[in-house]
C-alpha cells in the first residue's frame, strides 16, 4: 500500500494538488513506519519533500530531504542517498544558491551506483547541474550537461527522465519554436502536463509569451508527435 501510495501522491503533485498529495503520502508514511521500513520511509519523505519544494516550503523541504538520505543510507541504498542529496540540490538552486546547488549535485553523483537502477537518478542530478550552469549563464556548459542527461534517458526503459530532460532543454532552447516543440514532447512522454511544478510552469508561460497562440500550438503538436525523436534532435 505503501508503495502504491507513494505514485499515487506523485500524480497528484503533477496536478498540481498539493494537500491531495500529502494526504496520500502521509497515509504511505503511516504504513511504512508502521513496518519500520527505512528503505520506503526514505521513498516517502523524498516525495514528500518534492511536493514541498514544489509548494515553496523549502524548510521542512530541507528537512524530509536530510531524513531521507540518513534513513536511505541506513537501509545501504545509495542511489536513494542521491535522490535525496540531489534533492537538496534543487531545493538550494531554487532559492538562488547555485554554488551550493552544485556541491550537492556532485555529492549525489559520487553517491551514485554504477547499475541500472541509479541511471534515472543520474540523468536528474545531469539536469540539475545543467540548470546550474543555466542560472549561472554559462549556456554552452548547460547544453553540455543536458547532452548527456538526453543521451542517458534515451538508454532507460522509462519516459520520465526523458520528458525532464526536454523541460529543462526548452529552458535554453535557441528559440521558441525549438522550446514549444521539446515541451509538446515533454508532456506527451509524461503523458500529462506537469501542473505542480512553478519551474516548469514558468517555461510553458514564458515560451507562449514568445509566439502567436497558432505558432505556439503547432510546435507544440509537433513535439507531442516526435515525442523522444524531439529530445534526440540537436
């Protein structure tokens, strides 16, 4: 339950349904203490802190942050220590403080394993130091990381870390048109669009600023139809 629970509060962040996903993360939190699994414990806190961040509750953010990675190292499971440390990370870049943001991306890299498993984690911690680099400006060093991160995604059976990597390429896209296309992908991988997250609600308003609605919509009908051949584009 636990581990339907945790998803479940996911979606509902997408919406954008912030107390929703609470509710469904607090109630998996409630199982998985009550089996004193630290593994799932640190699975929900780290979800919970992105549902925080997301809502600019980046104190208590901090904090489920922290206690996922203890109980995640605890439970001798690294990639989850990254998913926590690189957590962090977002949480430091988000206020502005991007030389911190840096030191934990790279703590969360070393974290890391080499398997399979950790790839995901990898291409998340690949985009968050490539918008570091955007905040930075430093495009071209940007561009560099979310190649990487583009070509890691494009290798995992998921869709997900590849509809974020689009997000964040849209992000220092060369034009709007190029945006509006890798955001049309973006939401046609994930298979909705991400409502909860202000920084990629911030793109989809900023590239529609940028172009008449038509123009808008027809690169973004055109990136829902390439979908990943869109991202593979450079």
């Amino acid at each position: 339950m636990a581990n339907c629970l945790d998803p479940l509060g996911t979606f509902a962040d997408w919406r954008g349904e912030y107390e929703r996903a609470l509710e469904l993360l607090d109630e998996g939190l409630a199982h998985a203490r009550e089996l004193q699994a630290p593994e799932e414990t640190a699975d929900l806190l780290r979800s919970r802190a992105t549902v925080l961040l997301h809502g600019g509750d980046f104190e208590e953010a901090a904090a489920h942050f922290e206690r996922s990675a203890a109980l995640a190292h605890s439970a001798g499971a690294p990639d989850k220590v990254a998913g926590a440390r690189r957590g962090l990370g977002d949480l430091a870049r988000r206020s502005g403080d991007t030389a911190h943001a840096r030191v934990r991306y790279e703590r969360a890299l070393e974290a890391c394993a080499a398997s399979w498993f950790s790839a995901g984690e990898t291409v998340r911690i690949l985009i968050g130091l490539g918008r570091t680099a955007a905040a930075e400006g430093h495009p071209e060093q940007a561009r560099a990381w979310l190649a990487q991160a583009a070509d890691l995604a494009a290798e995992q059976p998921g869709v997900l870390e590849l509809a974020e990597t689009a997000e964040a390429l849209a992000s220092i896209a060369e034009s709007p048109e190029r945006a509006a296309v890798l955001l049309g992908a973006a939401t046609a991988l994930r298979g909705a669009p991400l409502l909860g997250d202000p920084e990629v609600v911030g793109i989809h308003r900023g590239t529609r600023a940028k172009l008449s609605p038509e123009a808008y919509e027809k690169a973004f009908d055109e990136g829902r139809r390439l979908r990943s051949a869109a991202v593979r584009e450079r």
